[in-house]
C-alpha cells in the first residue's frame, strides 16, 4: 500500500517538474552502474638536489593552497638510543624545540604559534623528523625558526626537568589505558627487551630519571648531521624559489658520518601461549594477536599487502565482518603489518565485549587458519581497493611528504608512486595464499588480552589455545613512578 | 570561470602578497535543488583525479524522543547495512571494489554519509546513496537492527566506558542541559535506550527525517558541474518529497546555578572540568568564545597552560574549547592534577586566571596569534576534496551559503582584545556554570568542592 502512493507521488513530481527532462529517465537500479575505466595518478615529478654541504633535498611542487611542508628526515631513532638510555631519541626530540636559536621556550613556542605555522620534532624508530608545516605566506619567518631547532637547539636544563615529569606522569596515566598496556606487552613478547622494537619508545622510569642535558647534546650531534639526514619539501614553492633559501639557511650545517648501529635479532614466537593481563571491571577486552612479520623491503611486500587487506585491512575484511558485522562482538576488527626497515609485527585486534571474550578468540583463529584459502572475488576487491584508492592519498602537503619520507627511508626507486597501482594489480592469488602460509602462522603466535580476570579467564582458558600466563598491570608497565611534589 | 578566481587566488599567494589581509578564501560551488527539494553543491576541483560526495541528513541526536536517546547514531549505522538493490554487505563490497572509502557521523545537529571515490566511480557512489536515500526500508528487518544495536553498544563501551574519564561527557551534558533539552543526553545514547530502540523507531525515524528535502548533497573534485548534475537528476529525482519536517524548536538552555558534582573512576590522576554555556555557533560571540579558548589553553604561552603546566607544573595537561552548536555552545575546561595536587589547587589558579581575563583585556598579540592560526587551519581545510565537500554541507546547513569560508574567517578576524574581556565576563560567570571532579577510587580528598556525586 505505502508503495503505491510513493508511486503516485512520483508520478506527479514527474509530471510537474521533469517531464520531458531526457536525463531524468527512471535510472535502471537493478544492478550497480558500470564504471569507465579508472583514472591514472598524475604526480608532478620527484625532483632531488644537492646543497653545498651535500644535504640531500627531495621534492615535489604542490600548486593548489598556499602551504609547505618541509620535514628534515634525520636517520637515526630509537632504534639508536644507546645501551641503558632507552628513550634518548625520543626525550632528545621532545627537547629540540624547547628553546632554538636566540629563543627560550616561551619565546619560540610564541613565535611559531603567532605564524600560525607548527613545527614539531619526533622520534621514529629509525628517523627523527622536524617537520615545519607553515602558510606559504610565513614562509621566511618560518624558515629561519625552523633552522634554529635543527642547527641550535638549546636544551635547557630548566626543560628537561619539565619534560621529565611530564614523561613521568605519563606513564603513570599508562596504568589507566588498557590499549597501552596491551601493546607494551604484545611488543615485549615479541621482540624482548633487547631489541629496539621491544620496550616503549619514552624509555621507562629509570631511563627517564638518568637523562642529562649531555646526553641530549650528544646524541643530537652524533644524529644531526647533513650526511645523515634528507630534506622533504613539498608544497606550493618551486625549486628555484626554494633552493637559494635552503642554501643560506642550511648550507653552512657541518656534522659528522652517517650514525649506524647493529642490531640483534628478535626470536620468532614458537608456540601459541595466551598472556592475560587482569584489568577489573573492564568492560571490554583488548585483544592484540601475532607474531614477528617481515621488513618492508620484502620482495612480498605488495602480496602481503593485498592479504592483510583480505583479513583485516579493510572494513569488508573477514576480520571485521566476522566480529563486528556478523557477531556483533566488537565496534572493529582489524590487522596490519608493521612494515619497518627491519622485520616488524604482524598483529591482529580488536576491542571485544568482555562477556564474549572467548567467543571472539575463537573467530579469530578461525580467520587466522582460513586466510590461506581466498576466493578470486576477495582478491579483485582487495587489489582494486588498494591501487584504485591510492591516488586519494596524495591530496594534502603532509601526506605528500609522508610518502616521499618512505621513498627516502626504503630508497625506493623514484617511480614507485607510478608503479604502485600496477604492482598491486600484478598480485596473483597464489602469491596471497603463499604470503598467508608465510607470515601468519596460527599455531605460533602471542595472543594478548587486557580484561577482567574473573570474568574472562575461564572461557578462555576452556578454548585450549595453549598455556595462560596471568599478569597485572604492574607486571607489564611496572609500579608507576612515585613522583615528588612540586 | 570557477578555475580562474581559484588561479588568482594562488597567483596572488605565489606573488608573496599578504595572504591575511589581501586574498579571500573562496570555493566556488553551483547549486542546484531538485523538485523532490534535495539541494545539491558542486564544487569542482581537478587536482587529483577524485571525487568526495558528502550526504547530509538535517538530524542528530537532538531530535531524537526521550527513551530512544542514541537513535539517530543507531539509525546511522543501518544506513549501511544495504538498501532495496543493494544487498547486505554489498555497499561497502561495491565502493571497495571501486577503490572508494566511505563512512558517516552523528553528532547532535546532524548526520552525515561520506565516500571518497576515484572519479570514474562517482556515479556508484551517487547509486548508493539515492538508494538507501528513497528504499533503506525495502530491505529492512529487526535482525539488522540487532546487530547495529550490539555495534554500537560496542562503540559505547570502547570509546566511553572503556576509557578513562570516558564518561565525563556523558555525565556533563546530562546536568548542563535542563532535563529534556536535546543536548542534554549524548549522541552515543544510553544502554537501555539502545536496547529499546525497535524496528518501528526505524521506519517512523526515516519517514520523518531521510527525505530528501531534509538532505543536501555535495560533490567536490573532479568532475563537471554539468556531468555532476546529470548524474545526480538520474539518481535522485525519483525519490519523493517527504512530508515537511518537524521545525527545530529552540530550546532555552540555561544553568541558574553552580552545580558541583564528583564522580569516581578507574583513574590514576584527578581531573577537573568546568562548563558554562555559550550561544550558538555563528551567532553573537561565538568565533569570540573560540579565540578565548585559545588565550586560555592553546600553546604554551597561554595563560592556563603556562601557570598550571609550565610554571607550576601541579597539571600534566589543560584544554579549553568551545564546542558550538545549533541550539547552544558549551565552553568547556579540563586540567588534570599531577600526583600530590587536588583540584582544589587547579581550581584556584584558573579561578585567578578567569578573573585576570575578565577585568583586563588579553594582549593584542594574544588574540592575533590566535586569530593567526585559525587563518592556517582555514588553509589547511582547503587541501582535501573530503574535507571541501564537508564544510561546504557543514556552512550549508548551518547558514545556507556553502562558500561561507570567508565570513566564517571574517568572524575571527574581527575579534579584538576587549570583545575576549567582555566574552568572558559575559559568559564565564562564577554562579551559573557545571564543575565536574573525576577522581581515582577513594580519593575524594582530592576532588574540588562537590555537592553532589554521580555514578559511572
């Protein structure tokens, strides 16, 4: 009934306004429209150039909004925090802009704020990035603010001792975080304490209590250096404008060799073992399962990508469609390689309703023993959804410079933006089935829960996965550090 | 013509003119209403080779009934669940297929429905959406409301429950707000309201707001405006007008009082809120009121940061905001104490703050420097077609000018030292505002003062 007088409505829509209209003939809905073949992904070219001292400069122009980004890529990150001193990198980054050049602290912070310009300084693992995001209007000030942080940091002692109890009190906030904890744990399993991807990026108390203004000073001169760093710049400039600037902004930075550092190897999860951590009351479990995967300059690099996208990398994914769309278990479910110069994690997750705790672990192992098999429509969809969508990714200027950063770090040739779509088309189904029975390995892998014992335990531990280590929160993050009144 | 005021614009950058003072932000658009009412923005933008389109539904939380509170996001999420010819999983299947991303949001004002496809997929897109616009309930039954309901539940636990102080939002509007008013309850709704919530809500909540003239839609990127209009004639021209909607009621909001509440949680670290109201956005001094914020807590020279963080250091952290709506704003202020501090302390130093700022007037470089960054945060909203597409149904539905970018900029711009002063004293009044005190378990010691406690 209600359908026919929706009918009759239309009719008399049609009749008033678009009769004779030929566009607007009744569309065929019957099956979704045919598309015209997809449109190729136009990059105006990668342009690299030299500054005198040998500073390497990679750029692409970006004509559409006055803006710039220019991010100082220096190769050398937690990875390379000395023996003792885990967090160096970061607590060092966190400093640099804590006062630059003729500046204090206030009076930096107010002279980028009031450009409306930001700079910020991070710590990779194996990178630290000054990154300067600023209105090509402001670009000169910006730039010489810029310059202060990367060639005269000052870092006073006054702020050190200022981060140093915000870092504190941070990982006292840690306890409140169950996501936090369950990462902090999963990456301790996985690659110990020895390695640079296992314990957190901040450093833990001890650390944190032990950094002096030499030890900043230090390991900024061994990392900051114009043979040890690359320049991304991208953004409404050109090169001709541009490269007299950044001559006589850093031209003159002199530094040492190339900061290197060898590394010792993680051990392979071996076994299926189950770590759960007591968090009472929680109303949802935080599960991160996996294992060791690979580094990014894998030869399967785009197989890999293509299957994780099938388990977990996308919101049709098996993951996500099991627990969330068919469960109804969890808000998302998901999975992700940590592509990484040396061989990250590979990590399954989600965030599950604590009463279904079990019931979700159970999915997940299935999804984990199933993704060996795929059908030909999930790998045209996931291959489609990757290379069709990667033109998207290149709109703004910080996005730009994020992918011109991997291009730099994974020396990647200068035509990958131009290939990635086809290499990802080229992907067959055998190399997706072979990638699954490669990397992800049900039987051998860390399965991390953060969630109420009492009301968990039971059910997972009927599921016979294997052996349950119980922890508290103070067994993954230690006691939270006492800290002494201002 | 629309490429060439956009070239002059960036010819007028590139020429290092002062973009603050000389260039207008602008993002030509043509519009187009449908006879079925549906308004329809194009904006066209050839830079990558994408398209965004941008659904808004004119209906959030704040029209929802009493007892079905979080229906609106509720009903956002079944929105995806397939439609008459569009089977179940298959909206997701089909953009993926195409290379597209898509996703929606609530919040009290609104509902919107976004993909972001490669341009030879825009006009599956536009399927989609006219789908689910004039047939959502061809295809609807109890059982997708079921599983929609344990979703979202789930997304109340993960971003509310679960999280530290993740309940203070909840807890703030519901004693902010006179009981009944449409912003008292929040958009993620209450447990019980959810699991209330019936196949019947479903039809009677598209009936009466998924009508097109009830929608407007935007596409941004490349695509011409003439191709662009085709393709919508073809898709939604069809659906019928709906019933005119129910007119949004302003409702009074007002706080006659100064409430004091506590509230315990699983916390490390005690936390103090303090919320006032505020007009609505785009009225009296709402830009005002964000360039106040910003004096108060954004960066490390303003005046809240810098006493509390910098040269006290009792809190690890302090925000300040105004959250501006249709029907009302909400100032808002949290600072969390540092082990050995109550809110007592915190509350006192921004007490003295509050004060400071009403009797004098911040500096101008104070309110430049706040204007400042607006001005590059308008610019930085330009990059993406999503983003465009968004804030041109954003401006759109709040103003009926979707290229509002400059106006909306003029509004900051304006603002001097004593409009912040009087702004304050206006509205940051001691005896009319919400004080919230989350404290760890057992510490109410270090609460500020408090008359009433409320649960988790």
């Amino acid at each position: 009934m209600k359908r026919v007088s929706l009918l009759v409505v239309l009719m008399i829509y049609h009749a008033l306004f678009v009769l004779g209209d030929a566009r607007a003939q009744k569309p065929n809905r019957s099956k979704p429209p045919e598309l015209g073949p997809p449109p190729a992904l136009q990059l105006p070219p990668i342009q690299r150039f030299t500054l005198a001292n040998g500073l390497e400069v990679v750029m692409m122009e970006k004509h559409q909004v006055p803006l710039v980004q220019l991010n100082l890529l220096v190769r050398a990150g937690t990875a390379h925090d000395p023996e003792g001193k885990r967090g160096l990198a970061s607590m060092t980054a966190a400093m640099m802009n804590e006062g630059a050049g003729d500046r204090d602290a206030l009076a930096f912070a107010d002279a980028v704020d009031f450009l409306g310009a930001s700079i910020s300084v991070t710590a990779g693992m194996h990178t630290t990035t000054v990154a300067l995001f600023t209105p090509l209007s402001k670009l000169d000030s910006a730039l010489s603010l810029f310059g202060d942080v990367v060639l005269r940091p000052r870092f006073p002692a006054e702020e050190l001792e200022r981060k140093r109890l915000e870092r504190l009190t941070a990982l006292q906030q840690w306890h409140d975080e169950p996501r936090i904890i369950a990462s902090n744990l999963f990456n301790k399993i996985l690659f110990g304490p020895r390695h640079p991807y296992g314990p957190p990026v901040m450093g833990d108390e001890r650390a944190i209590r032990s950094f002096t203004v030499d030890d900043l000073r230090s390991f900024y001169s061994l990392s900051f250096s114009p043979a040890n760093a690359v320049l991304i710049v991208v953004g409404d400039v050109t090169r001709a404008a541009l490269a007299p600037k950044l001559e006589s902004l850093l031209g003159s930075w002199k530094g040492g060799p190339p900061f290197t550092k060898p590394w010792p190897p993680a051990q392979q999860v071996e076994s299926r073992k189950i770590y759960l951590v007591d968090k009472p009351d929680a109303p949802q479990s935080v599960i991160r399962i996996g294992r060791i995967g690979v580094a990014r300059r894998t030869e399967d690099f785009y197989a890999i990508t293509v299957m994780n996208t099938i388990l977990g990398g996308s919101f049709t994914s098996r993951l996500n469609n099991n627990l969330r769309e068919q469960h109804g278990y969890s808000y998302g479910a998901g999975s992700r390689f940590n592509f990484m110069p040396l061989p990250g994690a590979f990590m399954a997750f989600s965030d599950v309703h604590a009463e279904v705790t079990d019931k979700a672990l159970n999915e997940f192992m299935k999804e984990l023993r199933g993704i060996a098999s795929i059908t030909d429509e999930e790998l045209e969809r996931a291959k489609n959804y990757l290379a069709l969508s990667y033109p998207s990714e290149f709109q703004s200027v910080g996005a730009i410079a994020g992918a011109l950063a991997e291009v730099v770090i994974y020396d990647l040739p200068d035509d990958y933006f131009n290939t990635y779509t086809s290499r990802i088309l080229a992907v067959t189904k055998q190399e997706v089935e072979r990638a699954a029975r490669t990397y992800i390995d049900p039987d051998k892998i860390a399965i991390v829960v953060v969630g109420d014992r009492k009301k968990i335990e039971k059910g997972i531990a009927s599921l016979g996965l294997g052996p349950i280590e119980n922890l508290s929160i103070e067994d993954v993050l230690g006691k939270p550090p006492v800290i002494e009144k201002k | 013509m629309k490429r060439a005021v956009l070239g002059a614009v960036l010819c007028a950058g590139l020429a290092g003119m002062s973009w603050a003072q000389e260039v207008r932000i602008t993002v030509p658009y043509t519009r187009f209403v449908l006879p079925n009412g549906l308004n329809v923005i194009v904006h066209e933008d050839h830079s990558t080779p994408t398209v965004a389109v941008n659904v808004y539904y004119h209906v959030g939380s704040g029209r929802e009934k009493p007892g079905r509170t979080g229906f609106a996001h509720l009903f956002e999420h079944i929105m995806f669940e397939g439609s008459k010819n569009v089977p179940e999983g298959k909206f997701d299947e089909w953009l993926e297929a195409a290379g597209g991303n898509n996703n929606g949001s609530t919040n009290f004002d609104r509902t919107n429905y976004f993909e972001t496809v490669p341009s030879n997929a825009l006009e599956l897109a536009l399927f989609l959406e006219s789908d689910r616009m004039g047939y959502l309930l061809d295809a609807m039954s109890p059982k997708k409301v079921d599983g929609q309901r344990d979703v979202v539940k789930n997304e109340r636990r993960q971003s509310y429950e679960n999280r530290p102080y993740g309940m203070a939002f909840i807890k703030i509007v519901e004693h902010l707000y006179p009981k009944g008013h449409p912003y008292s309850w929040p958009t993620i709704g209450s447990m019980r309201d959810l699991s209330a919530a019936s196949y019947k809500d479903v039809v009677d909540f598209f009936k009466t707001w998924y009508v097109p003239n009830n929608a407007s839609l935007v596409i941004a990127g490349d695509v011409t405006a003439e191709a662009a209009r085709r393709l919508v004639e073809k898709w939604f021209t069809e659906i019928p007008r709906g019933k005119p909607v129910p007119p949004v009621t302003p409702a009074a909001a007002y706080l006659n009082e100064e409430k004091r509440l506590l509230m315990e949680d699983n916390v490390q670290l005690p936390r103090l809120y303090m919320c006032w109201h505020t007009p609505p956005v785009f009225t009296g001094m709402d830009a005002t009121n964000d360039i106040l914020a910003s004096v108060l807590a954004a960066g490390k020279n303003s005046r809240l940061y810098r006493r509390l963080v910098y040269e006290l250091q009792i809190a690890q952290s302090v925000n300040a905001a105004n959250y501006s709506g249709m029907l009302g704003s909400i100032f808002w202020i949290d600072a969390t104490a540092r082990e050995g501090h109550t809110l007592k302390e915190l509350e006192a130093v921004i007490r003295e703050e509050l004060n400071k700022i009403k009797q004098e007037p911040p500096t101008l470089r104070e309110v430049q420097r706040a204007v400042n960054q607006y001005e590059a945060s308008f610019l930085a909203r330009l990059e993406s077609v999503e983003d465009k597409a968004d804030i041109l149904n954003n401006y759109y539905h709040l103003t009926g000018n979707p290229d509002f970018f400059q106006e909306d900029l003029s509004r900051y711009k304006a603002v001097d030292p004593t409009d912040v002063m009087a702004a304050a004293q206006s509205f940051l009044s001691d005896d009319r505002r919400l004080v919230l005190s989350i404290v760890p378990k057992g510490k109410k010691n270090l609460a500020a003062t408090f008359s009433q406690e409320v649960r988790k």
